[in-house]
C-alpha cells in the first residue's frame, strides 16, 4: 500500500476517535453548572420553591440528597462521627471533579449554604446555616442528642443550578430508633396549633398543601424567615430523598408533586415573634 492510502486511513481513525471523545465528554457533563441530567438524577418532585420560570409560575425541582456526589460536585465531610449530647464543629467542603473546593456560591433564600441534619428514623431535624472560611471550608455549631445515623444534607446553588448532597454521620452509644408517626392533620408546637389541610395524595399528582397556625383558637400571623413565609422539608421513607419547598407570598400554602408511593416526613418551619418553629407531619402517598 502506498503512503498516501495509509495516511488517509490513519486520519479517517483519528476523525473517528475525536468525535468519540466529544460524545463522552458532552455526556459527562464535565460544567458542574450544566442543565443536563446525565448524572444520573432521581425522578422529579416538583413544589413551589423559590425559582421561577419564565412564565412567573414555580419552578420544578428534582429529588436530591441520594448521593454524596452529583453534577460533577462531592460533599466532603470533614468527619464521619459524633458524640452524642455534647456540641461539635460540622464542618464540610464541597469539591468539584478535580477536588478544588468550590467557594462561589449563590444566594438563595437569603443564604448561600442551607444544612440539614437529621436521625435515618427522621428524628432530630435541623435547620442550620454554616459559615463559610477564607480557604472554602464551611463549619457551623451542632449537637446531636441521641445515638445513631444522620443524614447530613447541603442545599445550596451554583451558577443558578441547585444542589443537594448529602453524606452520614454517625453517633455511638445504644440506639433506639423511633416507628415513623401516623399521619396527622394537627399538632402543638411551642404553645402554637398547626394544622395541615389539602387534598389527598397521589403519587405523580399535584397536591396543595395548607398549614394554618393559631393560638387559643385564634389565627396567629407569621413572619417573614428567610425571605419567605416559611420553609418545608419533605423526607422520603427509607432512602430520605429530599425536597426544600417554598410557600407562596402571602401564605403557608404548598404545591407539591410526590413522585412515588409511601410515606413521606414534612417539616414545616415558620417564624412567629421573632422565634423559629418546626411542625413535623406524616404525609402519606398513594399509587
């Protein structure tokens, strides 16, 4: 074969290669901010959060916290254990594919990390909001009362993409877990009643969900927190997939599209006279 032929075919090769490289390349979304969902995401359970589409209405967003890595980052804990009853420094990084720590983050909800941690059995649930350091790490106060798994959820948004990875902590001593609470459509809270009201639920259908808060049987007003009228935190049974969920502006009012059947675990947070409350209920989802 003459050397004209060969270096032909050589470079059809070479062609065909390159082309190959491009196709994985796209396909591992190597921009952590990318919209694709080639990593692998979970079904979609959309509520009304705090973005917007372009027509003004809510903007979807997925199930996340399944994982300790997606979009092309990883949440790297700074520890893996706790003790029990006694304060400690939680403090993580979040990575990007070559291990840089990202420190650029987006305001969302007046805050650029949202952090939460709760028991496997969905006890204990908190709320906090770290602080970030000169070298990216973020770390915040917390204390676990009582022994066992938590799960440790980052929320938070970069290049207007939203995030939540979530990593385990565990706590040493006996652990007693507790069988998840019977749905409910009222509780009492720091001297506060909280209903739930709204339709029922259907796996893949939209639901309305309605809290009222009052006191003596008289309504009580809410106050802004965190730039809105409160917040709602909705855990899946058994693998504690994650949704952080915002009401509309005037009122606790929700709408939410469960995914799949089972039981679901909501904690509502509201502000009244300049204290925060959490309400926590069962949701149950049916097929």
């Amino acid at each position: 074969m003459s050397v004209l032929p060969r270096l032909a075919g050589f470079g059809a090769v070479l062609a065909i290669v390159f082309a190959a490289a491009l196709v994985v390349g796209d396909r591992a979304g190597i921009d952590p901010g990318a919209s694709a969902r080639a990593d692998g995401a979970a079904p979609a359970m959309t509520a009304m959060a705090g973005g917007h589409g372009a027509d003004g209405a809510p903007a979807p967003q997925t199930v996340r916290g399944l994982a300790v890595s997606e979009g092309g980052l990883t949440l790297a804990l700074a520890r893996t254990t706790a003790p029990a009853g006694v304060p400690f420094a939680l403090g993580f990084r979040v990575v990007d594919r070559r291990g840089q720590t990202v420190r650029t983050f987006d305001v969302e909800h007046t805050k650029r990390m949202h952090v939460v941690l709760v028991r496997r059995d969905m006890t204990g649930f908190q709320h906090l909001h770290p602080t970030q350091r000169p070298d990216g790490t973020w770390t915040v106060p917390a204390t676990v009362r009582d022994p066992g798994a938590y799960r440790v959820f980052a929320d938070f948004a970069v290049r207007g993409r939203a995030h939540t990875l979530a990593g385990d902590i565990s706590v040493d001593g006996a652990v007693r877990s507790r069988a998840l609470p019977a749905p409910a459509g009222a509780m009492t809270v720091d001297g506060l009643r909280v209903r739930l009201d709204g339709g029922a639920a259907r796996a893949g259908a939209e639901a309305e969900l309605r809290f009222s808060v009052t006191r003596a049987g008289r309504p009580v007003a809410v106050e802004p927190y965190l730039g809105a009228r409160g917040h709602l935190v909705a855990l899946r049974a058994g693998d504690l997939a994650f949704l952080h969920v915002h009401p509309d502006a005037r009122r606790l009012r929700f709408m939410a599209t469960l995914p799949t059947a089972g039981s679901y675990r909501l904690f509502l947070q509201f502000k009244t006279e300049g204290r925060v409350h959490t309400a926590a209920f069962t949701r149950e989802v049916a097929r």
